[in-house]
C-alpha cells in the first residue's frame, strides 16, 4: 500500500525523481508525473492500465503559466480562465511543442486547468514543470474522491498519496474548447454550463459522439462499477428484478422492498452539489456491497445535475 502524508516537500521530490505521486484536486484525484517528461508520463499509463490513445490534462499553478504551454489563448478562454480560475474547468488549446506528445496521444491540443485545491497548489508553484494527472483510478472505473480510494486499486503501484481529504466537487473538471467560431463543451463536469454561458453566452455540448470519440472520457461505458447497472425508474426497476437483491443509489428518497440491501440517497435535502460530492464514494460503496445490481436514478437535468447524469448513464452503458 501506498504512504498516505501532507507532506508537500516529499511528494515534489518524488515528482522530480519522475515518479509518480496522486494529488487531491477539488474534483476528482490525480495521479500526477513531470507532464514534461516523456518517460515519467509513461509510468501514468502503466499504472492505470489506460490506452495510450487517450490524452491527459496539464495542470498549472496559476494563468500565467499557460502561455509557457500553449500557443494563442482565445479571448473567451481568458475570460473564463478571469472567472473560474482555480477551479472545474479545462481548455483543449493548441499545444507547444515543449508538451510531449505521449501527453496529448499525438493530437494538436492539449488539455490544461488550474486545480483549486491549497496542497496542489502550494505543490504546483514548488515545481518546474506542470503536472499531468488523469483521475487516479484504474481505467474505466469510478474516480477516486478519497485517499482511501486511491489507495484501494493503485496502492501498490504508486508509493505516495497526498492527503487533501476529501474532494469537494466530486465530478470531474468540464472540458471545453473551440472550434471556427463554435465553443464547445467535450465533458460536462464540475463547472455547470449555466455558469460558464453566464460569462460567454451560448456554448454547443457534444458529449456524446461515441463513434469518433474526441475525448475518450466520451466512451460510452465509463466511470462504470464492476456489478451490474440499471438505471431508470427505481420503482419499476424494482419491481422487475424482485427476485434479485439490488442496491439503489437514488436523489432524495428511499423505497422500500424485501430485494433492497442496501440504498443511499444522495442529497435528502435535494442539492445538486451534495449530490455530485457524494456521487463516486456512494457508487463504490454500493459496488463493493455484497447486491447482485446496483439501481440508479437520474437527477434534475439542471447545474451539476448534467454532470451527475452523463456519469450514471456511463456508469450504467454495456461495455
Ligand atoms: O477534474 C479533472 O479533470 C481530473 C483531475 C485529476 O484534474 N482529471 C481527469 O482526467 O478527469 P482524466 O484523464 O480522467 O479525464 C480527462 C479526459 C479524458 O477523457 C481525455 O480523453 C480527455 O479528457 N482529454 C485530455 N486531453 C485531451 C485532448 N488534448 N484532446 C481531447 N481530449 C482530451
Ligand atoms: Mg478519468
């Protein structure tokens, strides 16, 4: 198992040696390397089991550094970088050729955000190099919202985790970008577009071309438990599968029903932020249960809801 601190100093030396070391980030772990360094990135790859088609995101401590990365930065990126930075948001820019192109899987943008976490930041400003850093889980798998959960599927191929508690949004960054005269959104994530068209006005989501997946964080059967998932009505769904034992990961209410083994509601109170919070802790918990399906409910389509929703439908899709 990994060593779990708050010690900033080791985990910058661990990175400069090239190794490996996961970050907490408000949204979601990283697990970061030297995003300079082609043979430090490598070891990303390695440890996650993930395709080396499938690009990672830069992180930097601060806007200023974005230029060092990235060629021509467009007014409304600025704008919203202005707004929204440190937090949830992630650009696709034309990169420089200082990123390695193991780091983009060989494509002409790379993906950049400023985490909004205080351990990650301190640690970004102590280092010479952006972080690159995926979620630190196993390919395809639910991201990791604690370091208990890092530690529980890549505690042995990682030697440190910075402990930064718990996340505090829960859901991934959102990652948006540009194209002719068009902004548009890859993932829905932590930042709603409500708030990002509240600055730039009217932004185009394409989420979910599955055929030719720009951004596979875009494929179908992702963030996705190892038991079955069904999601939909909860009663109905219950009441077809009662002869077997289920686990509910429902909005606000609870149900009852002999099947039922286990049930989390993700927000009584019905906010979208405590649900997205609690979303990843609430599906592991549910996976390492001992039910046969795990039954899912969609939330409002509204705010974070969005983002909520995009991860129960991968969570739920046939691979
Ligand atoms: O909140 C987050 O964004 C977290 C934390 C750790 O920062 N990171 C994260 O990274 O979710 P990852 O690798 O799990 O998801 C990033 C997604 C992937 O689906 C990847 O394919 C896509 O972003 N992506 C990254 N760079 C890209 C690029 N240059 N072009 C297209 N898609 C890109
Ligand atoms: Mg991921």
């Amino acid at each position: 198992m990994a060593e779990i601190g708050k010690d900033i100093a080791k985990a910058r030396s661990l990175l400069q040696q090239g190794e490996l070391v996961a970050i907490p980030t408000e949204t979601v772990y990283g697990l970061a390397a030297n995003a300079l360094d082609a043979a430090s990135v490598t070891k990303i790859f390695e440890a996650k089991n993930r395709p080396y088609f499938d690009p990672l995101i830069i992180h930097v401590p601060d806007i200023y550094s974005v230029k060092k990365f990235t060629e021509e930065i467009p007014q409304k990126a600025l704008r919203l970088m202005e707004h929204f930075w440190p937090g949830p948001l992630t650009f696709l820019l034309d990169k420089k050729n200082i990123i390695p192109d193991l780091v983009t899987a060989g494509l002409d943008r790379v993906g950049i955000r400023c985490p909004d976490h205080p351990l990650t930041t301190e640690l970004l400003k102590s280092l010479s190099f952006p972080l690159a850093a995926p979620s630190a889980n196993p390919f395809g798998y639910v991201s990791p919202t604690t370091p208990a959960h890092v530690n529980d599927q890549l505690g042995n191929r990682i030697s440190y985790i910075l402990d930064g508690g718990e996340c505090r949004v829960g859901v991934e960054s959102t990652i948006m970008g540009f194209e002719n005269d068009q902004t548009i959104i890859y993932r829905v994530g932590g930042l709603s577009i409500e708030r990002i068209e509240s600055v730039i006005g009217q932004v185009l989501v394409k989420t979910n071309s599955v055929s030719n997946p720009q951004a596979p964080g875009q494929l179908q059967s992702h963030y996705a438990p190892r038991k079955p998932a069904e999601l939909g009505d909860i009663q109905n769904l219950i009441d077809e599968l009662s002869h077997r034992s289920v686990g509910l990961l429902t909005f606000q209410k609870t149900y009852s029903s002999s099947s039922i083994k286990k049930q989390i509601a993700l927000s009584q109170s019905g906010n979208l932020e405590e649900a997205a919070q609690r979303l990843f802790s609430a599906l592991r918990e549910l996976d390492k249960s001992d039910v046969d399906v795990i039954l899912l409910e969609e939330v409002p389509d509204i705010g974070l809801g969005r983002a909520i929703n995009d991860r129960l439908r991968r969570a739920a899709a046939k691979s």
